[in-house]
C-alpha cells in the first residue's frame, strides 16, 4: 500500500473500499488530536506541570525564553534554523516540539536546552 493512498481525494472507488474494508488504517481511523502542552498546565510557563510530559516542554520554553535575551523569535528563528512559526508555538505552548527543532534551537542557541531526566 503506498503512502500516497491514505491522502487520495475521496471517489466513489474509494467509498466502496471503505464500504469493504480494504482501506489502509489511515482513511479509517484517524489520528487523535493531542491537548497542547499549556493546555496541560494552569498558568504557561510561569506554574509547573503536572503533566511531566508538559512540564518538560514548559521547560524547555523557559529555557529558550532565557536564552533569548533580548533577541526577538524572528531573529531566533532565522539563527536557528527554524519556523518561526514552530519556534512561536513552542513558547506559547500551543505544540509539542519535534527532535530537529530542538536540536537546531540548541545549535543555534549554543546551549542545552532540554531539561534533564530526574528521577523518583
């Protein structure tokens, strides 16, 4: 089954394999919609988490916060390497971040950035 199947523009060919059951799992079940990270939270990025997942990501914004300094999100984002977009979305909490993102924030911050793991 090719990737491109699950994003065919729906036919009558397509309804009647749905009908059968023979789509692939992606035109049947679609894929949840995660909360966003601040949803998580009660005040983003000022109050912890109880999500620790969340409060990871809320970690990892205070940090971009502090490294920012006086450098506005655009001029960030362009030293970076990332959307500007993605990078604005981060801080407010509104998506969860993939691993190139943080990855090239860190490069072009020069800093680590991901908070580390403690242990119960």
């Amino acid at each position: 089954m090719s990737v491109r199947s699950c994003w065919e523009k729906p036919t009558r060919r397509l309804w009647l394999r749905r009908i059968l059951g023979l789509l692939p799992y992606c035109q049947v079940m679609p894929r949840p919609k995660r909360p966003s990270p601040a949803s998580l939270c009660d005040d983003w990025p000022n109050a912890v988490c109880t999500d620790p997942a969340a409060e990871k990501v809320r970690l990892l914004a205070v940090r971009v916060l502090a490294a920012m300094g006086t450098l506005s999100q655009r001029t960030v984002a362009t030293k970076a390497d990332v959307d500007y977009s993605a990078l604005s979305d981060l801080l407010a909490g509104r998506s969860w971040p993939d691993s190139r993102t943080i990855a090239n924030l860190e490069v072009g911050l020069n800093r680590a950035l991901w908070p580390p793991h403690k242990r119960a």
